[in-house]
C-alpha cells in the first residue's frame, strides 16, 4: 500500500512538471537604441536577448545584454492576449528622457506586463508635468 501511494505521488509530480518542460525555448532578440530601465536598473543601449522562464507560473522574464553577463530578472504579469498574433516587441513607457520596459510580446499573440518601478511610478504621479510617449521596439524571434 505504502509504495502503491509513492508511486501515485511521484506520478503526480512528473504529471506537474511535463508541461513546463515541453514548451520550447523562445527567445526574442531587440535591438534597444536608447537607455532604459527594467525593474531598478538602467540598461544602456544595445543588443538584447529576452526569454520567459519556464519556472512557477511562467511570468518571469530574462532580459539579457547579448554578449555580457549584464542581466535583469524581471516579474510579470500575463497580459491581455493578442489574438491577431501580432509582432514580437518590445513596449517603453517614456517620460521626457526617462524610459522603462512595460511590456514583451513573444510574436505568437501571448504578452506580458512588467510591475512598474518605484521611478515610473513617481514620474507616472506627476504626469501634469511629463508627457507620455509609448515606444515600441521590434524583437527578433529565435526558437
């Protein structure tokens, strides 16, 4: 009895694990002509590798500078999907000179919202003062 209970357990363990596992890997390369912010941290402008973990529920994203070890491990949440499948991209939210990564679109319709900065909030706060501008910057699928 006791090994037909492990048994069904350990099943159900592999069971939970089989999905996450069976996705491919895809990550979206951009090319970013200006500084940003993603999370706390300003990233200079360059050539950029993001991918989505395949760890908890799928919502963190990677954003690594290609070639460096410079990188940002962000949290996310799963937006609205686009059901026209739309391009993959990346969307800045931009105040004055100030701009932060908002959202990353895979290209197979599936996006995700970025938590906003304690800095994007309090430029957000004083709007009446900054304009908003919402850059989009293309990405480059890669499987």
């Amino acid at each position: 009895m006791k090994k037909q209970v492990l048994a069904v357990a350990a099943l159900a363990v592999v069971a939970a694990f089989a999905p996450t596992t069976s996705h491919a890997q895809t990550t979206t390369k951009a090319e970013v002509p200006f500084a940003f912010q993603a999370g706390d941290r300003t990233m200079a402008p360059g050539k950029y590798e993001i991918r989505r973990l395949q760890i908890g529920n799928g919502n963190e994203q990677l954003i690594q500078e290609s070639g460096t070890t410079n990188r940002m491990y962000l949290s996310a949440k799963f937006a609205e999907q686009d059901l026209s499948g739309g391009e993959a991209r990346l969307v800045f939210h931009c105040y004055n000179h100030d701009c932060f990564l908002a959202q990353v679109w895979n290209g197979y319709g599936l996006g995700w919202t970025l938590f906003e900065s304690s800095r994007e909030k309090e430029l957000a706060q004083n709007s009446a003062n900054i304009q908003l501008a919402v850059v989009t910057v293309p990405l480059t699928r890669k499987a």
